[in-house]
C-alpha cells in the first residue's frame, strides 16, 4: 500500500509540476483572479495600448501561479502582432525576461496539445524574444543568445529538453537572418 501511495504522490507532483499547458478559456474566463481588462483583450473587446491596463496584462506573464500564467502567455502573440513604439518594447522586454527567469513556462505552453496554441505562436515568442535581445544586447546578440540557452537547459526538465532545443533553433534561425539583413545593410552604406 504504501508503494502504491508514494507512486500516486510521484504522479500527482508530476502533474503539478506541468502545470503550464493552457485550460478551458472558460475556467480562466470565470477566474476572479484574473482581471477583467484581461478578459475582455481575449475577447477582443479592449484593444492593447500602451496604458496601464494593457501593462498589468503584460506584467502578468511573470506570475508565479501556474494555473493563470498560461492564459496570459496565449494573450501575448496576439498583442505581438497589434503593437508597435512602446507596447513593442514592453512586450519584448518581458518575452526575454520570461524565456530567462521561467523558460519551463514558455516551453511546456508553446508545445502542450491544446488547439489554442497554434504553430505562429512560437514564431511570435522568437520574433519577441529576438526583439529584446537586439535592443538590449546590439552587437553581442550572438553571444547573449547562447548564454540564454545555457540558463534555458539549465530550468528545463529533463522531458523539456527537446522541446527547449527545437525553440532554441527558431531563435538561433531568426538571429542569423537578423544579423545578415544587417550586414547587407551596412554594407550599402
């Protein structure tokens, strides 16, 4: 009996630990802890500006509950591609900074099974992280990227880890397009 228990424990600790793939909208949608503003960007009914409201959305990609953080991580792509001047900036800086302190989060949701996750949205997460990385690493891109990727592994799980490489190869992939686009460019002068 006692084995029986310490398995079902092991299980259970598992699955908590996994605890980024995306559930039903309509739990997060009913979700008090989840603010109102954020509801309504989902729904389309708030469109994302650079105002304190679409900030608090934004900011919330760092939270340390596990149940919530994976619907504001599904936000996000969306918020991508419908920003520009300083919304741009935010969303970057808190992509990269995601993908460094918590990239388990990024990687469990990005490669879960749920049919809300589409396949753009992890060009959108590389073209967010990358964002950050030029601004904030111009020259040394490179070298900051493979320092990132080390951290990366380091915060995976060991299950994680092919998911995690497969990501690593979009960002490596959209830098070097990065890097010879500017090339091209300063050699025209």
């Amino acid at each position: 009996m006692k084995g029986k228990l310490t398995i079902l424990f092991l299980f259970l600790l598992n699955l908590c630990s996994r605890a980024q793939s995306l559930g039903s909208i309509d739990s997060y949608l009913k979700n008090p802890s989840i603010p109102k503003v954020a509801k309504l960007y989902y729904k389309g009914k708030f469109k994302a500006s650079d105002d304190d409201s679409t900030i608090r959305i934004i900011d919330s990609l760092k939270s340390n509950n596990n149940i919530t953080r994976p619907f504001y991580i599904l936000l996000a792509p969306k918020m991508f591609v419908h920003s520009d001047g300083a919304l741009s900036e935010v969303l970057y800086l808190h992509s990269e900074e995601l993908f460094d302190e918590n990239p388990a989060a990024l990687i469990e949701f990005l490669y879960c099974k749920s049919a809300l996750v589409r396949a753009d949205f992890k060009n959108r997460w590389v073209s967010g992280i990358l964002g950050e990385i030029q601004i904030s690493h111009e020259k040394t891109e490179a070298q900051y990227l493979k320092t990132l990727e080390k951290r990366a592994s380091g915060k995976c799980k060991l299950e994680d880890q092919r998911d995690l490489s497969a990501f690593c190869g979009m960002l490596n992939k959209g830098l070097n397009l990065i890097l010879k686009a500017r090339v091209i460019h300063n050699s025209r002068g």
